[in-house]
C-alpha cells in the first residue's frame, strides 16, 4: 500500500466535495474505493494481530504441557515472527497519533510476549503469557475499531467480525489447555465459555450477512457442520482429557476463518 491511510482519508473526502463542482467527482470515487479497500486490509492486518496474540499463549502452553510439542514449538516461533512483521506492516502504513501510540504499547508488549514465552514453562510464566496476551488482544481490538471508525464504512464490521472468530477460536485452545496446565480458576472457565458463546454468536450473523458470495456460504457451512460437533468438546473444559482434539479443532476452524475473511475483503474492494 502506498499511500498512508488514515492521513489519506480525510484528503480524499475534501478532494470529493471540491471535484464535483467541476465535474470529475468519479476519479474522486475510485480514489476513495482504493482508500477503503487498503483500510479494510489494513482492518485484517491488525484482526490477525487479535488472534496471533491468543496463539502465541496457546502454542506456549501446549508445548509447556508436552501435548503436540513439536507442532506447538514450530507453531510458537511462527506466530511470533508473524506478529512482529505484521506490527511493522501497521505502523509503517498507518498515520495517525492516537493510533500510532497504541501501537508503540503494542510493541512494548509484543517484546515482553516474546521475551517470557521463550522462557522455560512454569505456572509464573503460563500466567505472564497469559496476562500479556490479554493485553495485546485489547491494544489489537483498539486499533481494528479506530481503524473502522475512520473510514465508517459498513461492510468493514463483516470484514471485523469474521477476523474476530480467528481470534475466538484460537482463545478457546488457549483458555482449555491453561487449565489442563494448572491455572484451574473460575476466570478460565468463564473465559472459554464466553469465547465458545461469542463465537456461535459471530457465526450466526455472518451465516445471515446478506452479501455472501456462494464461496463464502459454502465455507462458513462447512465451519458450521464441524462447530455443531466440536464446541461440546470445548465447554467440557473441567472434565479435559481432549487437547489434541482442541487443538486441531480450532487451528482448522482458524485456517476456515482466515481465508473467509481474505474473501471479505476481496469483496469489497
């Protein structure tokens, strides 16, 4: 993306109102079409920030338990990677001082993820990594909603919330294995409950969401047949026993939201 969005967005608005006077209000247009369709990416760029934030804190604690360890390690040094980069991505393209600082927390935080979830496991460690990654997923959540607020576009709530169920998915693995690991208190299961709650929530409005293309119902009905199933695995969270099915679960519904919200994206450019 070239051009810094949300500086860009304000100029584009005053360039409309002046061109229409003389009569070339739709080079305007297609200006502001390309100004929303980079907004919206940059909206999933930091959705995916949300849900990196969860995966990271899960990955630590899978391996930490020895459950999927090598997949949990590979997984762990991936999201990390992949956080950092995107962080560069959002504060490269974005222009915008209150956004701007909430990003430099962002990366204070991601240093301190980084630097704990490549610590040796203990129940201290699991419960920092859990905590920053709270702190992250808020920071994310802020700039995802200041990003929508900005352009104050409709179609980038769909774009939002289908971003939103990757990161769900991947809280419910992380809050079910922190308790198989020992942080055994009500805010864990209170936690993966609502996640479970909010995302059969999310579902249904994207189910219903009226300008799904065929490709887009026909993936959210396949997430659909597997969430029917799989979501009793996950509420029996005090019971455990299952976190290889979690695990797999929810990557695979995470993966299943990923390209979802691409094609979201795709639409509305």
């Amino acid at each position: 993306m070239k051009n810094k969005i949300i500086k860009n967005v304000s100029t584009v608005i005053a360039s409309m109102v002046l061109m229409s006077s003389v009569g070339i209000a739709e080079n305007v247009s297609t200006a502001n079409t390309a100004v929303i369709a980079d907004t919206m990416q940059l909206i999933n760029t930091a959705g995916k920030q949300r849900m990196l934030s969860q995966k990271i804190a899960k990955a630590y604690l899978y391996a930490g338990k020895k459950v999927a360890t090598s997949k949990a390690n590979k997984e762990l040094k991936s999201a990390l990677n992949d956080l950092l980069n995107s962080h560069k991505l959002l504060t490269k393209e974005i222009n915008d001082p209150e956004i701007n600082n909430l990003l430099a927390f962002v990366e204070l935080s991601s240093e301190d993820f980084k630097a704990t979830a490549n610590e040796p496991f203990n129940l201290d460690n699991a419960q920092l990594v859990l905590d920053l990654s709270e702190s992250m997923l808020e920071g994310s959540q802020y700039v995802v909603d200041s990003l929508k607020e900005k352009i104050k576009v409709t179609e980038s709530k769909v774009v939002g919330l289908s971003g939103k169920q990757r990161m769900l998915s991947q809280r419910i693995a992380k809050y079910y294995i922190a308790y198989q690991a020992g942080i055994k208190d009500k805010n864990t299961v209170d936690q993966m409950t609502e996640a479970v709650r909010m995302f059969s929530s999310t579902h249904s409005v994207l189910m219903q969401n009226k300008t799904n293309t065929p490709e887009i119902n026909r993936k959210l009905n396949e997430i659909d047949r597997l969430w029917k199933i799989v979501y009793k695995f996950y509420l029996s969270i005090e019971k455990g026993g299952l976190p290889l099915i979690v695990y797999n679960t929810t990557n695979n519904i995470t993966k299943k939201m990923d390209n979802i919200t691409k094609l979201y994206v795709e639409l509305y450019k």
